[in-house]
C-alpha cells in the first residue's frame, strides 16, 4: 500500500542510522527535526519545483512561481504545526535569465514568506550552459510552536480524521496562489490534542495513507462529508478530484473524538474544519459512498515517480 | 568590482530587513545563521548542480555526483569553520530513473557526508514530465564548532592571505572527488585567530575578491607563492589556472601577521598551509609577477550568471 515516491523514501529511511536524540524526526515526514542542545531544536524541509511539472512559465510569471516555491515549504511547516523562521533558495535559470527575472521572483518570494514571519537568508543562482527549463529549490527552517512537532505517524485508532477548507481543483489556479495553513495549524494544535498531522500536497487518498503507513492504523472516510470545493464541483467527477488532485495544501490531521468534538465546536477560524471520517485498526482504507456502501479508497493521488 | 553574480546578491541582501540578533550572518556569506535562543544556533547553505553545467552524466556516475553534491556544501561548512549536521537533497530527475539510480546517488551523498559525521535527513524527489536534465540540490545545516563562525567580511588591513592545499586545474577530475576541508578549517580556526575565510568555489581571484568587497579593503598576492596544483601544471597557462578555474574547494582566510607565523610553524596536517599575499588599505587586488611587476589581479574566475 504505497506509491513509488513513498517506497523510495522508505528505503531511505531505512538506510538512516541518524539517532532519534539528536534527530527527533528523521527521514519520511513533512520535516526533519534536529536538536541542538539547550531545548533548543530546529525543523528543515525541502521543495524543489521546476518548469512543466510545478508550472507553466508559458502561462506563469516569475512572481507567482517565487510565492509558490516558498508557499508549498511554509504549508510543510503548517504540517509540524511549527513557525517558520528562515528559508534559502536555490534556482537553475534557463540563459538570458538576469537581474530583471531574479528581480521578479524575488517579489514572489518575499510576498509569500513576509506574511508569515519568514526570512530569506541565502541562495545559490546558476544558469544552465545550453537549453534547460527553470527549476527552483526552497529549504525551510521553522521552530516548533511550543509543544512537539507533530508527526504523521502519531494516528491512533478511533481517533476522528479532520480537514481544514476545501479539496480538489487546485489545478484551476489556486495552486499558484494558496494560502498555507501556518497560522490555522498552530491554532489548532494549541486548542486541542493532535495525534497527527500531514498537508494535502499529492491528494487527500496518497497523504491519508502516508499518515496510516507510517502509524500502522487505516482509515474510513465518508463522502459525503469531504468538502468538495467549487473548482472540483465544475469538474466531471468532483469527488474524485476532492479525493485525488494534488496541490490542495489544507491540513490533514487526526485527534481523538471529544478533542475533535471540542475543537469544532469552539472553532472560530476562517477556514473552515471538516470531520471526514475515523482511524481504524485494519490496515487498509475505506470511503462509505453516500448510498452506503463501503469501497477500497484506492491511493490515486499524484506520484512524483510515475 | 564584482561580478554578475556577486551584484544580485548584493542587491538581494540590500533588500532583506532581517535582525543581526536573530540572524547573526544573512545574505551574502556561505551559510546564514539562525539564532535560536540559548546560546544556540544553527547555520544553513544551500547548491544546486545540474547535469552539463557541474558534472557530465555522459561520463560521471550518479554516485560520483551524489559526492560531489554533499562535498560542496561540506565545503561550505567548512569556510564557516563550522560542524556539519544534516542534509536535505531534492532531486529532479529524467524520465526512465528509478529506484536503481538513486540507490547509486545515495551511496556517494552517504559516502561524502558520513566522513564528517553529517546525516542524510530528507530530500524531495521528483521527475520531468518530458525530457529534462538531472538536477540535485542540497541544503545543508551545521553547528558552530565553538566560538563565532568565521565570515567572509572581517579581513583587516595588513592581514596574511593564506591557503590551504594546492590551486587550479580541478576540471581535470578533482572536482568531483575532492576532500572538503571540514576538519583543517575547524583546526585552523582553533589554533590561531583568523579574521576572514571563504572557500575557493569559483577561483582564487573570483573568492578572494568577495573577501576584500566585503571587509572594505584590497590585497596583493605574490605569483611565486600560489601553490599551483600538477594538475594546473600541466596547463598552457598554469598561474591563470591557479587564479581563476573554479571548484578547488580550498580555504582562502585571512589572519592577523604574528597568528599566521605562528599557525604555520605549528601547523602539522597532511594539508599544506600556504601564504600568498597580505590585505591591503586600498580597495583593489593586486598581483606580484615573479619579475616584480604589479598588476591588477583581474577577477576571471567562475561567474554563475555569465
């Protein structure tokens, strides 16, 4: 019950001999964790975009691409329920590129990051020596918020499955333009007990897995409880695409039923929270369509490897 | 007095409004610091190599390029005087690698980074939709060894130039193999006060420049003292080679006179210690031909966006 990307990271993982004291969190979650003594701990995540496959720079300006990069790192720290602090960038210019397109994507960059507290401290600028498209990498420094990080792997049993705003449909647009859950997720980690937590980044069916892979629980959610956002209602098979579109960047997390039950009711956020299901203890998931039947949720999200 | 590359910085960091006291180094050095609190802090780099423009996929084995890509930002580490900690690396790779290519590129960045104790921590791993061409970065955090890490910008007048190994002809082959010098910069900062450091990544003259830009000050370095590596030797023009080809990887610090002497009289590594030349009042760089003459030192080394 993986896709190839998640195999991969996997054996990775498994190849780590890096100790849980002074890496928290290693290899195969939003981010890894690494202590430095004192109390004092800091998270890094890693993004890497590029022409054609993140955007369209046919159809995108620089500006966007710059507050997307930053914006998919920031939505990995809202998944550790952490403050970003700082983030480095590195991109591989097509030739021709200078001062005028840097200039641009800087104007993303700081646009994205500055609502959020986070500073660019550094970079590396290359351009490519004949033809090559634009790639742009984003590593991210955050630090926990207050308590622990929270993990993915952290999903118990019985816990309720929960959903900040809407899924499916990105492509249309929003994913060039989203807001990460930053301020959504510290939020909610302080007014309830969050077992575990993932951003939507390759669709509501991979990122439930990953939180069911790496806790050893499954899941069953209920359709008619997704919260299917207008974008995907415009598309032939809405629920579908709230299952399977990557990119939605909302926060996927888990908790037990009376800390869900107490979140929702005092829950006063713009964003919506949805319940969409629960954590079960059979290693598999399940989404109850609305006439009632239970069917395999079958892991159709995107798939950087395939 | 600068290149393409080194003027977007200059103006990248113009425009960043981050505090000294959060980040004690910012845009413009080989790493940024974050200060964490409690004495704490952490310093982070980040390089992007891609295939034709830092290695030849046609001739270098991914494994190779997994070394080559860690060593880089250990060399980073290395002009901080700093401990390296953990890594994260983002690939891109073409269509058609899979799970036996990156077993090859995890073997050289495990390889390149266990030698100094520094831990693979996560990464991103994705594929071009159509042809692309392999792309890896790696973001890389690290320590202070014990005291202030050591800048670019701290050369003062009437300071030894010195450099660590030997100089030019790194195409040849070494680039892709060569030895970050973690452990001497660390050694070389605890036995004697050293005001400025940088590592070789582009040439001599491209590197020692950024040094003098940044502390205010010139320099005049003496021909008959550049250790000209066989490989540079071997060269039309060994000298130019020495100043300009890029990637040797070697430390280029400056040091108070009486520091120097006494560094290098005690100084026992396998490493040699060279000194080259003595920082000057006035904002230009100077060379000292074997003949007697002195010339401008012109900067022709590596510039990115060139």
């Amino acid at each position: 019950m993986s896709t190839r990307e998640d195999a991969i990271v996997k054996w990775f993982a498994s190849r780590s001999d890096s100790s849980r004291q002074d890496f928290p969190i290693g290899i195969g979650d939003d981010m890894a964790q690494v202590y430095l003594g004192a109390d004092k701990s800091v998270l890094v995540t890693t993004d890497i975009l590029s022409d054609g496959v993140h955007f369209d720079l046919k159809k995108t300006g620089l500006e966007q691409v710059g507050y997307k990069a930053i914006a998919v790192s920031l939505s990995d720290c809202a998944a550790m329920a952490s403050v970003p602090v700082g983030a480095v960038v590195s991109v591989v210019m097509p030739r021709g590129y200078g001062k005028k397109e840097l200039k641009e994507l800087h104007n993303g960059i700081v646009k994205s990051a500055k609502k959020f507290g986070c500073q660019l401290i550094g970079g590396d600028i290359t351009c490519w020596r004949g033809d090559g498209p634009f790639v742009i990498n984003v590593a991210m420094l955050s630090r926990p918020a207050g308590g622990k990080p929270i993990e993915r792997s952290g999903a118990k049993v019985g816990d309720y499955i929960c959903v900040t705003g809407e899924l499916g449909g990105s492509d249309a647009g929003r994913h060039l333009s989203f807001e990460p859950r930053v301020k959504e997720a510290i939020q909610i980690s302080r007014m309830a007990h969050i077992n575990s937590m993932i951003d939507i980044s390759d669709g509501l069916s991979s990122d439930l897995n990953r939180i069911c892979s790496s806790s050893g629980v499954g899941a069953i959610i209920e359709a008619k409880r997704i919260p299917i956002s207008q974008a995907a209602q415009q598309k032939k098979k809405p629920l579908a695409s709230a299952l399977n579109d990557g990119e939605d960047f909302e926060l996927l997390f888990t908790l037990p039923g009376k800390e869900c039950e107490g979140l929702l009711s005092r829950w006063k956020g713009e964003i919506g929270l949805t319940r969409i299901g629960q954590i079960t203890d059979r290693c598999k998931m399940q989404i109850k369509l609305r006439d009632g039947r239970l069917n395999e949720l079958k892991i159709e999200g995107y798939d950087h490897l395939s």
